[in-house]
C-alpha cells in the first residue's frame, strides 16, 4: 500500500472525528474510563503479586521463648523444627539480639534504656518454603507448643544426646523423705503416714503424744497417687491446651497467615471484579463507537456511492472509518495514561508518608515498573476497541 494511500486514509480518520465532534466526545469519554480501569486493575493486581511475592520471600514463623526453657532445651527444639517438612530455615534470636533487631527497625536510639531490663523474650525464627505450606508448619509448631510444654512442667530435661526425665511422684516421695527429717519431735512417724496424711485420711501421731498434723516443709498439690505413680495435678488448674493457659516454654506463636489469605482472597476478588468492570465497559465502549461510525457512515453516504461507482475497493472504503476508530481508542487510552502516570507516584508517596509501617514491612512498585507495561497495554487496548467498533459498523451498515 502507498504511502499517500494511507495519508489519505489517515487524513479522513481525523476528518470524521473532528465532523462529529459531540458523538467523538462521548466515545472518547467511555474508552477512557475503560482504559483507566484497565490501568487501575493492572496497577493494583501487579503491586499486591508484587507484595506477595515479598512476602512469600520473608514467610516465615516467630517462636517466642519463656524464661524457663534452658538453653540445652532451646537447642533441642530449634533442632526438631528444623527437620519439619518445608521449614528452610530456623534462627536463634537471644533478647540482645531482638532489641538490635526492633532498633534497626524503627532506626531509634531510644530504645538504649532497655539494655539494663530488656523486656524482649528469646526467640526462634523459622523460614518457610513458600506461602502454600505455612499452614501445616505452623500446625505442626503448635502441637509441638503442647508437647515442649509438658517437659517444662514435668521437669524433663532433654538434650540432642538423651534424656533424663525427673519423675513427678518420686519428687513427692523424696519431699516427703525431707519432711520425715525435719519432724524432729516425731522420730517414730512412717513415709506411709505421712503420704496417707498427704491425701487427707491419716493423722500423724508420735508415741507418747498427743495427734500433731505435719505439714511443714511437704508437698502442696491437692492429691498424690503413690500406687500408679500418676503425674500430681491441680484439679482447678488452667491445663495445657486451654485457650486460657499460660505457656512457660514457647509462649506464642506469631505468623502472617492470617495477612497472607486475606491479600490473596482481596487479590482473587478484585480480579474477577475488575474482569466484569472492563467487560462491561468494553462493551458500552464498542457500542458507541459503532454509533460514532454509523452517523459518519450515513453523513458520506453519498460520497461513498459514487466511490463505488468509480471502482473502489471494499477495504479502500472502510479504512478511513477504521483509522478513525482508532484514532478515538487512541486518543480515548492517552488521557488516563498520562494523568495515571503523573498521579501514581505521589499516590505511593502519600500511602509511604501516612503509613509509614507500610513502608516498613514491604514495598511498591515505582511508576516507571508499572507504566512501561501498562501504557502500551491500555493503549493497545483503545485501539483495539476503535477498530473492533469501526469494523462493526462498516460491515453491518456499509452495503459494499
């Protein structure tokens, strides 16, 4: 094709748009709030992949520690979180450490007073391989909670090598044995009287005296069962498990997950809503551009006619309505490209200033990452809808 073919082609584009200014105008309006769309959702769902992936990369579990867990049963644990399935990576963080960390953080100085009394717990920090298998880590880290727990409480000391358990009834039995030396004025009282006496069913009595409890320097919980050697327990005790018990060894267990669902749940609905706003637009955007090109179709008919007359082609008939069909998606992508690409920047800046732990935690694309992709999409799009519009029109109301 010559070139002053398409010079012509491009000069009566132009030409129609600018003879049906109002209808041009409307076009123009309805592709441009169908290509900001487009830009906004692109905008949104590249910058929340873009948050996701940053997360993905830093996913991981914070095990804090109590102040009873010695150091020989940290080590332990650290080493069976460590063979847990998709766990890559598991860091000690001694209370030095977690203040350094919160320090460089919030990128203070005033948190120096605290090195005296530092009020930050020891802490494990393990890394996931990926978002899709926190929630069986963190399962498997909460049921080892309960498990660590129990030889807190029972006193069971346990290293990488073996372990040594320290039995809760010999416990008793040996306080007892304590308390049978310390009765001075009772020489003759049995280890069996006092355990009967432990339970409620025995006085104690030396001979020659008069009935005397002993209760100095023995046992305090509420029962004592010597025969099946059972763990001694209070009845009314908060048990591990309960929602309102107090861990003494892995006091808390902090994760993102929660964080994590909600922005790929807000991720999933924002693009199928996005996908039915544009689809709805693009539709309303098609039609009136075939409406712009139906009135500029009837106003040239006559010059159509005698066009044909001549010997035109089909194709030389209809690229002109084409081209300007175009040329209204063009314009139409233009306007909200260069408004979104001036405004993004500033928008960023704004979100950074007024929620600063934002910027903190993770980080957004800059304008010039999310338009190099965007604008040549919004304005392809523009153009495809002047064109899908134009040929429509030509072939439904063009007789050629």
């Amino acid at each position: 094709m010559k070139l002053r073919t398409w010079k012509y082609y491009i000069s009566q584009g132009f030409r129609g748009v600018f003879k049906n200014g109002l209808m041009s105008a409307a076009s123009i309006i309805i592709v441009s709030a169908c290509v900001f769309t487009v830009i906004l959702s692109l905008s949104i769902m590249v910058n929340v992949d873009y948050v996701l992936s940053q997360i993905e990369s830093n996913v991981g579990v914070t095990v804090f520690l109590g102040n009873k867990p010695t150091d020989a049963q940290v080590k332990v644990l650290q080493k069976k979180i460590e063979e847990m399935p998709n766990v890559t990576k598991v860091t000690y963080i001694s209370q030095q450490g977690a203040l350094e960390k919160a320090k460089k953080m919030w990128d203070t100085d005033t948190l120096d007073g605290l090195k005296e009394d530092n009020p930050f717990p020891r802490s494990l920090d393990v890394q996931v391989s990926g978002i899709s298998h926190q929630k069986d880590v963190i399962a498997r880290i909460t049921k080892l909670q309960q498990e660590f727990e129990n030889q807190i409480v029972n006193g069971e000391v346990e290293t990488v090598a073996e372990t040594t358990t320290i039995d809760p009834a010999q416990a008793a039995k040996a306080a007892v044995n304590n308390a049978v030396k310390e009765a001075g004025s009772q020489p003759t009282t049995t280890k069996t009287a006092l355990l009967d006496k432990l339970t409620g069913t025995v006085e104690v009595q030396a001979e020659g005296t008069s009935a005397t409890p002993v209760t100095e320097g023995l046992p305090t919980p509420a029962t004592i069962q010597q025969e099946n050697n059972e763990p001694v327990t209070v009845n009314n005790a908060p048990k591990i498990g309960d929602a309102d018990y107090e861990y003494q060894g892995i006091e808390s267990i902090r994760h993102a997950q929660q964080l994590t669902d909600t922005l790929m749940a807000i991720d999933a609905i924002f693009k199928i809503v996005s996908v039915v706003i544009i689809a709805i637009l693009a539709i309303i955007s098609i039609g009136i551009i075939m409406n712009t090109i139906k009135l500029t179709v009837f106003i040239r008919k006559n010059e159509i006619g005698i066009m044909k007359y001549v010997g035109a082609t089909d194709w030389f008939i209809r690229w002109p309505f084409i081209v300007e069909g175009v040329i209204i998606g063009l314009i139409g992508a233009a306007i909200p490209s260069v408004i979104s690409w001036l405004s993004y920047d500033r928008i960023v800046d704004y979100f950074n200033t007024h929620i600063s732990v934002l910027n903190t935690l993770v980080s957004l694309k800059s304008g010039s990452e999310i338009f190099i992709v965007t604008i040549p999409v919004a304005l392809l799009v523009g153009a495809l809808l002047g064109a899908v519009g134009s040929i429509t029109s030509v072939r439904k109301h063009l007789r050629v």
